[in-house]
C-alpha cells in the first residue's frame, strides 16, 4: 500500500561520496526545502520503507513521488529535477520517450563504473 504525502522523499546513500556530493548540491536548490531527504546510510534496519530494502536502495537511486509511489534510476532523478525551479524543465523533458530511455541507459552505464569512482574520489 503506497503511503501518499503529497511530499517527494529522496532516499541517497550518505556513505557514498558522489551520492553525498551530488545529494548536497541538491539540498543548496531552490525547491530543495519541499522534498524531504533520507540518508539510507544512517538506517540500520533491512527495509528503508515500506517497498524498498537497504539493499536496493543502496544499489540504484530511489525516491518515492508525491502520489506515493518508489520509482528508481533515471525516472527518479526525472521526478526530483522537476521539484527544484533550476531544473523543473529538464525533469519535465527527462519523464518524455525518448529522452528517459536515453537517461536510463546512461544511468545504467554509469552504474557501472560507480565503484572504481567511489574510490577514486574516497
């Protein structure tokens, strides 16, 4: 059952160093005090919510949207950029065919790569 708030909650990994950077910069966003921000990192049980373990939301970038549904990868970032006023045209884009297409495989490439640059920048 999907809890509707009415509020967009963005669960990032803290202990990740591009997440923390990338999540920061976000937070300085206008737009940025309507979403609520969860650091999965500090959660010690298995589940972050209901419909999402610490696992998977270690793995990928989840948020859960106004109407109360989790939605990960490129669509989540889609859903995030169009709360904040500096990037609310490009979310807007980034939920079209073929444009989220084209951001999830690049978000899948990049998640290939993610542990060499998480400790590159460690």
């Amino acid at each position: 059952m999907s809890l509707v708030k009415n509020k967009v909650e963005v669960f990032f990994d803290g202990s990740c160093p591009i997440c923390r950077r990338e999540i920061a910069f976000y937070m300085r966003c206008k737009g940025s005090n309507s979403i609520e921000w969860i650091d999965i990192s500090l959660n010690k049980e298995l589940d972050v919510t209901d419909g999402l373990s610490k696992e998977d939301a270690s793995a990928r970038f989840h948020i859960r949207s106004k109407d109360g549904s989790i939605v990960s990868g490129a669509k989540a970032f889609a859903v995030l950029w169009s709360e904040l006023d500096a990037f609310k045209i490009l979310g807007n884009i980034a939920l079209l065919w073929p444009f989220n297409l084209l951001l999830e495989i690049s978000y899948r490439v990049f998640l290939k790569f993610r542990p060499i640059l998480q400790r590159l920048i460690h």
